[in-house]
C-alpha cells in the first residue's frame, strides 16, 4: 500500500535493560516476543518501512522473531538512544515522517498506530504524539527535518530536548489506549503487564 506522505518505523530495541535485569529486546508475552507484536500491529496499521535496531547479540533472535523487516546493528549503544534512532532513520531515507516506536511499549493497539499515521498525514510538518488520559506517550511520528537532525549520540534531554529545541508543531492526538503510556522498565511493571523472559542463551 503506498502512502504519502510515507512514514517509516524505527523500533529501538538496543537497551540492555539494566532495571528490569535482562535486554528488553528479549521480552515475550503469552508466548510471542514483543518485537513482533509491535512489527505485526504496524503492518497492519499499513507502515511498510519498518527498521529494528538492536545490539550484534541480539541479531539472529531478531531475525527469528520479526520476521522480513530491516535490521540495523547498533556497534556502540551506549551512546544511548538516539545513536539507535540515528541508525534506524539512516535506513529511511524515502521516508517523509518516521515513527519511532519503543520495544518496551508492546500494549499499543493497531489502532493508534493507524491514528498517528493518518494525522501525520494531516499534519506533515508537525510532531504527532498519542495522548491518553492527559499523558503524552509512545510512540512519536517526527517529520523528516527533525529526523535529520538527530544526533549520533544522546544528548541532554534526549529526543524531547530535540523537539523542543526545533520550535515544530507538536500536536497530542487523543487515543483510547492506555499502552502508549506502559512500558516495561522493571521486573514489576514486568509481571504487571503480564510479560515474559525469553531464554537468552538459547538465542545466541
């Protein structure tokens, strides 16, 4: 399905998880890893283009569990998030909008996703973000300009800083969906959303 203005996807799945004890990468829920829920919920939302980026380790699990996507390998994710994001967007180069999507958010419904795509296609010039219940959440749709301005490593403020430094638009766009605000950072938030612990050695 073709679609202007196109929008890709950039799903960072690089962090090693130190709170919640192992890479988030490797989260499953009721047997399926997130990775691919979060790539079968954006196909269906009708975003072609999608880019996971991940550390060399976790190469061949996301290969196995997402399935024909691209995969871009993160040779120093410690330089932080946005050295993922610059990866990933470097893999769009087509792209008009890029949504950068957070593996450690699996709970998003297709339907947000299809929301943020159509009102980015309303709005291309502006950063399109999901709002549920009064807070702001994940994931965010970035025109290209601001994609091109992300930096190799992270800066103070991350990826916020950036949006606020660049005086674009941003517009919140009202959802019912409360999983754009639960993401998985602990064991706790873990167990409380139900989620799971791939065996890692198996993997690699």
């Amino acid at each position: 399905m073709s679609q202007f203005p196109e929008i890709g996807a950039v799903i960072l799945a690089a962090g090693r998880g130190r709170r919640l004890g192992t890479p988030k990468v490797m989260l499953k829920q009721s047997g399926v890893s997130c990775l691919a829920q979060i790539v079968s919920r954006l196909r269906q939302a009708g975003i072609e283009r999608i880019v996971a980026v991940v550390r060399s380790e976790h190469h061949s699990w996301a290969v196995d569990k997402a399935g024909t996507i691209e995969l871009a390998i993160n040779p120093r994710p410690e330089r932080g998030m946005l050295s993922s994001l610059y990866l990933g967007i470097r893999h769009l180069p087509h792209c008009q909008g890029v949504m950068v999507v957070a593996v450690d958010h699996p709970l998003v419904k297709t339907d947000t996703y299809r929301s943020l795509v159509r009102a980015f296609k309303e709005m291309p010039q502006a950063v399109v973000k999901p709002e549920s219940r009064g807070r702001a959440g994940h994931p965010i749709v970035i025109p290209r300009q601001l994609a091109a301005r992300v930096p190799t490593a992270d800066i103070h403020g991350g990826l916020s800083a950036l949006i606020r430094s660049s005086g674009m638009n941003q517009v919140r766009l009202k959802v019912d969906d409360d999983g754009v605000t639960c993401n998985i950072n602990t064991p706790a938030d873990r167990e409380r959303l139900g989620g799971e612990v791939a065996n890692e050695r198996k993997h690699l």
